[in-house]
C-alpha cells in the first residue's frame, strides 16, 4: 500500500483524493477477491497455522485500507462539504 500520510492527503486536491480513493477501493477489492479465491474455491492444501496467519493478515490489510478509504472519504466531506 501506498504510505501516504494524512498531511499529505490534506495536501492533495479534490480530483486527486478521488483518484487516491478508487485506487483503494479497486485494491481492497482485489484483496477480498484473492482472499475468496484462495479459501473458497481452490483446493489448495496448506496448514492450520498458516491458514490462520494468512487470515489474520487478510483481516489487517483490509483494516489498513478501510482506514485509509475513511480518512479520504471524511477530507473530501471537508473539502466539498
């Protein structure tokens, strides 16, 4: 994920807070879909550990960009509203 931080995205304009903030809900998506893919429809073989380690960084990455979607979402509220 990109490390843009706050201050930056106070930054950025409006267009490019909107371009920052489909590019993390495409990536999230992809993220969901690689997950679904992987638990749900492969018979892939892997370990109890591993499948719970791969699930807690699953679960972590979607937080990260659920948290950065809702800092952009709440700038541009400010910048539009």
């Amino acid at each position: 994920m990109n490390s843009t931080n706050k201050d930056d995205q106070e930054a950025l304009s409006a267009d490019e807070l909107r371009t920052e903030l489909k590019r993390l809900k495409e990536n999230l998506q992809d993220l969901e879909e690689t997950h679904a893919f992987t638990f749900g429809r492969t018979s892939v073989h892997i370990g109890a550990e591993q499948a719970q380690s791969m699930q807690e960084s699953y679960e972590e990455e979607c937080r990260a960009y659920q948290a950065r979607i809702a800092g952009i979402e709440a700038i541009l509220k400010r910048k539009e509203g």
